[in-house]
C-alpha cells in the first residue's frame, strides 16, 4: 500500500483554489495566502516573548509613600498602561484613591478595582501628620508597626536569584515619608540582600518652614545611611518651572509631565533598572541629579546630543559639570525614528556628548525604549552623579540648622526622641559622601 505523501508545493487559498506555496495571493480569486504554520509559529514566538516580559515585571515593585508619592504612583498607574500586578501606596488620600478607580473603571470591572486597592494600600496610621511631624516620630512608630513591615513581604520581595527591584518614591517634605522612607528601604535589604531599591523623590524649596527642611535633611541622610542604591533628587520649587509643549502644542506643566517621567522609569525592564543600580553602586555613588526633555524634535535638534544638552536646562537639583562621574539616561524613542537613525549611532550620539561635556566621566549608560508615534519627538531622563551632595544639602541647610539651635536651646530633643549621636552621624554623613567622591575625581 502506498503511503501518504504531503503535498510541500502546493496550498490552499481561503476558499479551496489550489495555489503555490509562497505566492502572496490566489491567482483566480485574489485572495491572500495565509501560510498557517508559520504564522502559528510566529505567534508562538509573539506569547512567548511577552509572558517573560510578564515574569520580568512581575519582580518590579513600585511603592508610594504619604501624598505625594501615593498620588504619582497612582496617576502613573491609571493614565499608562502599565501591567503591574505588585504595587503598594501608603499614606495614599481618600480623593487620590477614588480618583485613579474612577479611571480604571473604565477599563476593569469596579469590584476588580476595589480588590486591588484593599489589598495595595496602607493608610500608615502613624504619629505625624504628613507636612508637619518630626521624623523620629514618624520612624519609632513606623518600626512597632509590624503589619507595616508585612507589606514588604506581601508584594513579594523575598531572596531569590532573579533581580528585583523596590522603585519608592515619597516627598522628603511630608514628615511621615522623612522617618518611614529609611526604615522600609532597610526592611526591603532584610527581605533580600541583593535586591536593588531606587528612591524617587522631591527635598522642600529653600523658603519651606525650618521644620520641614529639618525633616528632609534628616530623612535623605538616614535613607543614605540605610544603604539604598540609589536617590534621584529633585527640589520642589524647581519642579514646579518644568514646563513643555504637547504633541497637540498644548503647554504641560509638572503635574501631567511627572507621571510621563515615572512611566519611563517603570517602563524599562527589571535588569535596565538593576543596571542603574549597579553602575552607581560601582562607583560609590547614591545620589543622582535628573534633567529631563519631554517632546523635543529629532529633526530640529538634529541629534539626540542636543535633545540632552536641552535637559540641562531642566536639572532639577544642582550639578556642576566638572564634578560629574557618571551619566546615565532613558530615551523614549518612536519606533520608526529608532529604525531610521539606528541603535548604535544613537548611543554613539550620546557616549561623544557625555564626554566632551563632562571633563571627569568615568562611565556612561543609555537605555532606549520604544514607544508607537508617527512623530519624530523624543522624551529624555538623564541622571548625573557626582561629588554635588553637599551642594543639595546645602538647599536645606540653613533650615536644618535653625531648627536644629531652636531644639538645643529649648532642650526638645528627648521630646523629640532624637539622640545626640543621631544628629551626629547625620552631620558627618554629608562631608563624607562628596569627600570620597572628591578622592575619586582627584585620581
């Protein structure tokens, strides 16, 4: 009995015609070839390739702290879509709440939305309110609250070999987030000693209440003294100037262009973000200065060096270019442009700006993501780390040190629960951040 032989030449058009393998359409009626085996391959490939996108996101824990770090997470989350499933506000307002289900809604059921914030958010019921409050406070009640620290192993932060990281951000301003913020990154490294935790956040304007500069000073030390990997810094009064144009040519001001900018940050992979931990980490650096650049024309800026000397006009904290080590930035490119102009000359665009601008880099880095737009405009972050440390605290300095004579001449600090030795290691942490870095530029 002969047996079967498949027929490899020849296929069948949707309607039964004969016609050859490979030929677009069918020679009689027209209609187009579907080669089945290879378009279920290559959907295969498609669904195979995004559930390791959704394995990789999944060890991404972004994490809201008091208003204003509860609010931009929760914007962030409800205008992008942004697939995380382990997200956690705290301290997040009732208006911001019903704010970002009203937005979901739209896309999910209510009862969907209502179970994720019942399971997201914690109300940090603590002593201090969130702009007043001393942060000694704010951390003592913080550390006997042991549900606030089940939050941390609830999102599921725990030792494993794959990369994780904890993505906080929280305004130093708000009392709460000065004395929870250390505590949380400290519990994060208990939960997993190789996890990396970046910490995004706002230090008051230099007219603020001195108690208020006190507690920011204090809170960025101690956060720095908790071992996170990274700070990237910006001052209030400074973000509230961060203005741009739409694509439509409307004007944006920072409250709708922050989100943009924390959804580039959430939008990068767990390894990008883990890279930018590592190469601070490599070269001893916690703190970063931003500068961004939203919309800007690859044709008329005609490179992406000058979308980035653009964003130093947007740095939000200062940074003199003499004392910059490392340069590290997020490019959000179209699609198409990135196809036109290529990967690597944007990335040899960028490596030539960074050192002809900074005199002492010793490292550079450029992640791109690629976004669906038929426009030519790119977004870009651009995080600076050098010996500036001191030029940042110096923004809160005198605030500080008002606050702190007021306490000793009224002899508050046991009221306070501060220690003296507390205020010293606080004091002495800021000279020595940019007097190791200064040894490192000096070699």
């Amino acid at each position: 009995m002969e047996g079967y032989q498949q027929d490899t030449v020849f296929i069948s058009c949707p309607i039964g015609h004969r016609a050859l393998k490979g030929m677009p359409q069918c020679t009689k009626c027209g209609l187009p070839i579907i080669m089945y085996d290879r378009e279920v391959s290559e959907v295969v490939k498609r669904f195979k390739k995004l559930a390791g996108e959704f394995a990789k996101v999944q060890q991404l824990f972004p994490i809201g702290l008091g208003l204003w770090g509860s609010k931009l997470l929760l914007t962030t989350l409800a205008t992008y879509d942004i697939r995380l499933a382990r997200f956690s506000t705290m301290g997040a307002s009732i208006t911001d709440i019903q704010s970002y289900a009203t937005v979901k809604e739209k896309k999910m059921p209510k009862e969907e939305v209502e179970n994720i914030l019942r399971k997201t958010n914690y109300p940090l019921k603590i002593a201090a309110d969130t702009t007043g409050g001393i942060w000694k406070r704010a951390e003592i009640a913080a550390r006997k609250d042991s549900a606030l620290a089940d939050r941390i192993g609830i999102l599921g932060i725990h030792s494993t070999k794959e990369e994780q990281v904890a993505f906080f951000m929280g305004s130093l301003s708000e009392g709460i987030v000065a004395g929870v913020a250390p505590f949380l990154s400290s519990v994060a490294k208990e939960k997993n000693s190789n996890i990396s935790r970046i910490f995004l956040t706002t230090i008051p304007s230099e007219d603020s209440a001195e108690q208020v500069q006190f507690n920011a000073y204090c809170g960025l030390a101690n956060i720095l003294q908790s071992g996170v990997e990274v700070v990237i810094i910006m001052q209030e009064s400074v973000l509230k100037t961060f203005k741009a144009i739409s694509r439509s040519g409307a004007e944006l001001d920072s409250d709708l262009l922050l989100p943009s900018i924390c959804d580039m940050f959430l939008a990068i992979d767990v390894e990008g973000l883990a890279e930018l931990s590592h190469i601070a980490q490599s070269f001893r650096l916690q703190v970063l200065s931003p500068a961004f650049a939203y919309g800007a024309s690859y044709e008329i800026y005609g490179s992406v060096a000058n979308v980035f000397e653009h964003s130093l006009y947007n740095i939000m904290v200062p940074m003199n270019p003499e004392n910059v080590i490392v340069a590290v930035s997020i490019a959000r490119v179209p699609r198409k442009l990135l196809e036109k102009v290529g990967y690597d000359a944007l990335q040899e665009q960028f490596t030539g700006w960074t050192r002809r601008r900074f005199p002492a880099i010793r490292g550079s880095l450029l992640r791109i993501i690629t976004k669906e737009e038929s426009s030519d405009r790119i977004d870009t972050i651009l995080l600076l780390g050098g010996k500036n440390f001191e030029s940042i605290a110096d923004l809160m300095r005198k605030g500080y040190n008002d606050f702190k004579s007021h306490a000793e001449t009224m002899d508050l600090w046991q009221e306070y629960s501060i220690t003296a030795d507390e205020m010293k290691n606080i004091d002495e942490l800021i000279l020595r951040y940019d007097r190791r870095l200064g040894a490192l530029l000096k070699k």
